[in-house]
C-alpha cells in the first residue's frame, strides 16, 4: 500500500460518509456543512490526480460561492430555527433500489471494458500546462465557441436569477 | 548546500537523517517532516500575532496622543500575554439552541483560513511553505473558506442580530472578493505566472512602480476582506453589539479575535510580496537569508499604513461600502487589467524594432505601464468629478417652532 | 500505483449517492444540492479520463471548465427560483407545487 494509495481510500470514505450524510441529513444547514465536506474531498481527488489548478477552482467556486448560496437560500427559506420531521419521500426506497441498480449497471459496463485497470502514464512538462489549458480556451481552433457560449450562460444565469429573486417594485 | 543558502532543506536533510538512523521507513519519514513543516507554519502565524497586538495597540495609543500599554515590561512588550491569559480563563457560555457543532466549528475555520495563507508566502529565495504554481488563486481560495466561518458563527448563535450581522458581513466580504481577483490578475499578466515566489523573482522593477492602481485596488479590497476600518462593519463596536461575534465568549473569541489581526498582517505580507518585491533587497543573491530581513521591514511599513488607516479613518455604511465596490473598484479592475493586458501585448510586439538595451527593458516597460495607470486615473477623475452632487434640494424651509402667540386683546387692557 | 478502476468505481459511487437525494428528498434545496453531488461526480470522471488515458491533450480540462461554470450558473437561477416560489407558496416541499398536475 503506498501512501497514494492509503490517502486515496481515507480521503474516498470521509467524502462518500459526507455524500450520504448530504442525503439523508434531517437538518438542511447539516446537509449544506456535509455537502461542503464533500466537496473539499472531491478538490483534494483533483490534487491527486495532479490537476491542481481544479483544486482551487473548486474550492473557490463551489465552496466559496455555490456552498455559501445554499447556507443562503436555506436560512432565507425556513419559518423556523430548527426543522424537524422526515425528510424523505413516501417512496424513499424506490429511490434506493434505482440508485443502487444504476451502480450495478455502471460497474458491470466499466468491468467489461479493457482500459479498466490502468495505470496511469507518466506525466511530462508540468509547468506548460497551464498556460496551455489557457490557450486552448481561447484559440479558434480549439475551445473557444464553448468558452465564449459558457460566459453568455453565466451572464444569463446572473440577470435572470437577479430578476426572478429580486423585490418587485411596487 | 549549506545553511546560509537553503536553511529549509539543510534542516530537512539532517532531520531525515536523524530519523532514518532511528530505523524508521522513508515514507513515514516525509510523512513527519512533512507534518512538522505544516506544525511550524501555523505556529509561526501565531507567534506572529503575539508581537503584532502589542505593536498596534502601541502605536493607536501614541497616534491618538496617550501612552497606550505601557506596565507589563519595558514598553509595555508583553502585554499580550495576561491578555491571554485573561481570554484562556473566561467562561465559555453556550446561548440556549444553539447548534453545538457548528458553534465551535466557526471560530476554527475562520482562524484556519488565516494561517493556511502562510503557506505559500515566499520570506527569502529558499524559505517557502510550499511552491505551488497557483499559489494566488489558492490566496483567494482560502478567503473564501474565512467568508464560510463568518456565516456559520452567525447563524449558529441563535440570535437575531448575530444573523443579521452574519448576513451583512458575508454581504461585503464576498463583493470584495471580485475586484480583488481582478487587481491580483495584473500582476499575474505582468509576471506571467500564478505562483507567488514566481511573481517576487519577476519583479526586476517593483510591480508597484508598474501598476499603482491595481496595488491600490487589491489593498483596499484586501482590507475591506479583514473588516478592518474604515470597513469594520462586521464587528462594529457600536452598533450590533459585536455583529456575528456576539455570542462568542473566552477562547472562541480570542481566536475571532486573533484571526482578525493576523488577517490584517497577512495582507500587509501580501501586499509587500506582490507588489513591493518581497524578499527582493541589495545583497540577496549572495545571502539568501537577507530576504527575511527585507521581507518583514516591507511587511511592517505596510502595516504601519494599514494601522493609521483605522486609526484615522470613520466607518463606512453597508450602502456606501457596496455602491464603492460594485460601482467604483470592479470598473475600474476590469478597465485596467483590459487596458493593460492590451499595452504589454503591444509592447512586446514593438519591442524589437525599438533596439533597447538589454538592461534598460524592464524600466522602459515600468515607464509605459505608469503612463497607463496615471492616463486611467485622469479620466476616472473626470469622470468622478461629472458624479458631483451639483446643489443641496431645498426641501422645505424651516419653520420656528416656538413662538410665542399674541396675547389676546382683553389680556393686555 | 492507483488504477483507474479506483476513480471510476468513486465517481460511480458519489453518482448514485447524489440521485438518490434528487428522487428522495422533500425539500427543493436537498434536491438542487443531490443535483451537485452528481455534477462532482462527473467531473472526476472527466479529469481521472483525462489524466489516464491523454495527458498530453486538453480536451477533458477544458470540458470540466465548461461543467464547473454551468453548475454554478444552475445553482444561480435554481435557488433564484426557489426563494420566489418561496415568497409566494411559503414552502419549499417540492410535493407542495403541484398546481400543474392534472
């Protein structure tokens, strides 16, 4: 077990234990810290897989922003301090069985696939790599269309969602 | 090498040689080093903080003409730690349905996202946390973790007030965040890199010198982050009693309390690093140690400024703090870093047909990047100056509000 | 060395997770926050795909970029949505709106 290994299944439990506690925890504020937890999981996944510039791209915007809007709209959308009750729906166990067989599915199309197990390939010039991701946004040839059509979704989002929650003038 | 030139890995070897020798396996070795590395870092933040309390309180007592603390040793040097003493032995006292987990949790992150910002700050050439390549998008990263523990105190004290004061807090540390993303990609475009000891070794002229307004950008911005003044919103002393604090007694408060003011020298670190050379001084290259040196005299002047600042500066209110953010400095932000993206471009396309020196390239660039900085500040001005309000409304004239009425005729006669 | 099967199996595992918080839960916003566990999920696929299998190309990167800002743009509008059907309906129990139904 070398020590990749080791941090790679501790740091893989604490997210899944924090993905399930998002779940089925009772309290929505519990949900949102365990929803952060797994997401500061899911960046210290992406410095293992040598992508560090993801890391801090999710940290800052999901944990610094998306994580922060759904502490947010939770205490802006609650009569009271605390909620009490089930949070789950009357057919909460049908939910469970299409989860459960989707993974079974997924995992059985993966097993029958002949890339499953390998191993990863060793990397070359790491310092280029970010500038190359950078040119590659906005190069013609490559992914600019995708970029540009991504900051038009964002502006989208920021008017309608000022728009729809805003106060209406009287 | 040798200790004078890369003390950290001197250190580190000889360690790992010691624990090696004591039979233990190569990996748990990185392992310990690499913990007592991260354990010297924060402890480092906090014996920082120890000296720069006594330092402020020193220097507010002496602008504001007393003495300030003045008992406890010579110059009153050690005040700090019965005031330390005093925050260990206070009461913790938990309000009444207050979320228990997420009461204590707040205090922590937000002390953490302090110290973790050590991390990457460059003292000398060879002394550094860790070199990572996108060490100033992880600066901003880890204000956004401080922003998450601000909110998390505020709604877990179970109090109206400590909500509302959350909420206005979070309100100004998130919209600061923007133009100081912005004002940090200046020096990113001018260094070509993200990382932080990449940005000091870049600097031949002073990023300062290069682009004044984005230094100013990101310092106001960065201070407004803190809650220092004229920002200090967030824990106004004199209204919301201590905003999303309130509730926060003993050593919770004390690490409110320390993360506050060890937020305030981290941005004066910042703002030497990026913008002022940081470790950069005469006599670096031979002695690698010197950096530290001209580090924190750096850092100092930059907090002695951030200090007269508060002292001298009167609160801003939230309307007034937003409308400057959102309608003043993110203009500005991305006006300048579009205009400055556009004038290095040009400048190194003309470059080789001006046949410049070698040497003198750097500051012929530091010459047209402060033409642009002070030709952007010129038409802000003028633009500013058509904002002016151009005469007081009258509303209403004032009435006289006592007058004594006539007496009536048969009174008098 | 870790192999791929480790990510895929981890990203398949918080996949499921996540819909089961979308098709369970009550409250729109538990629902929005399943919605993005699921949308994690798919972007450690995308990068443990880029990292294994073409490291020298750009092409999963430059997809998880596009992922990243269009579950920020989600969220955005989703909880927009959600604190207006708040101020009119005074709940936000997805069973509540259902004023399309037939």
């Amino acid at each position: 077990m070398t020590p990749e290994q080791i941090i790679f299944l501790i740091v893989a439990v604490v997210t899944l234990v924090a993905g399930v506690s998002v779940v089925t925890s009772r309290n929505l504020i519990h949900s949102a810290l365990w929803l952060i937890l797994a997401l500061f999981g899911v960046a210290v996944f992406y410095v293992l897989l040598e992508a560090g510039f993801f890391a801090v791209i999710q940290v800052i915007v999901y944990i610094g922003a998306i994580a922060i809007l759904f502490i947010f709209a939770s205490m802006l959308t609650r009569r009271v301090m605390q909620d009490t009750g089930h949070q789950s729906n009357k057919n909460w166990w049908l939910g469970a069985l299409i989860a459960f067989g989707l993974l079974v599915g997924i995992t059985l199309v993966l097993v029958n696939w002949q890339g499953f197990t390998s191993l990863a390939p060793v990397l070359a010039n790491q310092s280029e790599r970010l500038s190359q991701l950078g040119l590659a946004l906005v190069s013609p040839d490559l992914y600019v269309l995708p970029f540009e059509l991504a900051s038009v979704l964002l502006v989208a989002a920021m008017i309608g969602a000022i728009f729809v929650a805003g106060e209406k003038k009287q | 090498m040798n200790f004078i030139s890369d003390p950290i890995t001197f250190i580190a070897n000889w360690l790992g040689n010691l624990l090696l020798s004591w039979g233990l396996s190569q990996t748990f070795v990185t392992v310990i080093l690499k913990f007592i590395g991260a354990g010297l870092v924060g402890t480092f933040g906090f014996a920082l903080v120890i000296f720069t309390i006594w330092l402020e309180r020193k220097l507010y007592g002496r602008i504001q003409d007393r003495l300030g603390p003045n008992r406890v040793g010579p110059w009153g040097i050690f005040q700090t730690f019965p005031d330390m003493i005093k925050i260990f032995t206070k009461e913790y006292i938990t309000p009444v349905g207050a979320d228990k987990v997420v009461y204590n949790l707040a205090p922590i992150l937000s002390v953490s996202a302090v110290l973790l910002t050590w991390a990457v700050i460059p003292f000398a050439p060879t002394i550094v946390g860790t070199e990572v390549n996108v060490g100033v998008l992880y600066l901003v990263a880890v204000g956004a973790i401080g922003a998450l523990g601000i909110i998390l105190a505020g709604w877990s004290s179970n109090n109206k007030y400590s909500l509302l004061g959350a909420f206005r807090a979070v309100a100004q540390v998130v919209s600061y965040e923007v133009p100081m993303v912005l004002a940090l990609l200046v020096p990113v475009l001018l260094g070509r890199s993200m990382g932080v000891n990449s940005l000091v070794n870049a600097q031949s002229v002073w990023f300062i010198v290069l682009s004044p307004i984005a230094a100013l950008i990101f310092f106001t911005s960065s201070m407004a982050e803190t809650g220092r003044a004229p920002f200090d919103l967030l824990e106004a002393e004199s209204e919301l009693v201590a905003g999303y604090q309130t509730e926060y007694s003993g050593l919770k408060f004390g690490m409110f309390y320390v993360g506050e003011f060890l937020h305030a020298f981290t941005i004066s670190a910042l703002t030497a690093t990026i913008f002022f050379g940081g470790w950069r001084g005469p006599w670096t290259e031979q002695v690698p140690i010197l950096g530290v040196a001209w580090f924190f005299i750096k850092t100092f002047i930059v907090y002695f400024v951030v200090v007269l600042i508060r002292i001298s500066m009167p609160r801003l209110r939230i309307d007034q703090m937003l409308n400057f953010n959102w309608k003043f400095l993110t203009p500005l932000a991305l006006v300048l870093l579009v205009l400055t993206a556009v004038l290095d471009k040009a400048f190194y396309l003309v470059l080789p047909s001006l046949n410049l020196l070698e040497a003198a390239i750097p500051w012929v660039r530091a010459g047209m990047h402060l033409l642009l900085n002070l030709f952007i500040v010129i038409i802000t001005v003028q633009l500013l100056k058509s904002y002016k309000i151009k005469s007081v409304q009258v509303v209403a004239k004032p009435k006289p509000i006592a007058v004594a009425p006539e007496p009536p005729a048969s009174v008098i006669s | 060395m870790i192999p791929l099967s480790w990510y895929l199996i981890f990203a398949a595992i918080l996949f499921c997770i996540g819909l089961y918080g979308v098709l369970v839960r009550k409250n729109a916003i538990a629902i929005l926050m399943g919605i993005e566990l699921m949308l994690n999920s798919v972007n450690i696929n995308l990068i443990a795909f880029w990292r294994y299998r073409s490291p020298d190309g750009i092409a999963g990167q430059a997809f998880a970029i596009i992922v990243f800002a269009v579950a920020a743009a989600e969220v955005a509008v989703g909880l927009a949505l959600i604190i207006s059907i708040y101020r009119r309906r005074s709940s936000v129990v997805a069973d509540d709106m259902n004023l399309m139904k037939w």
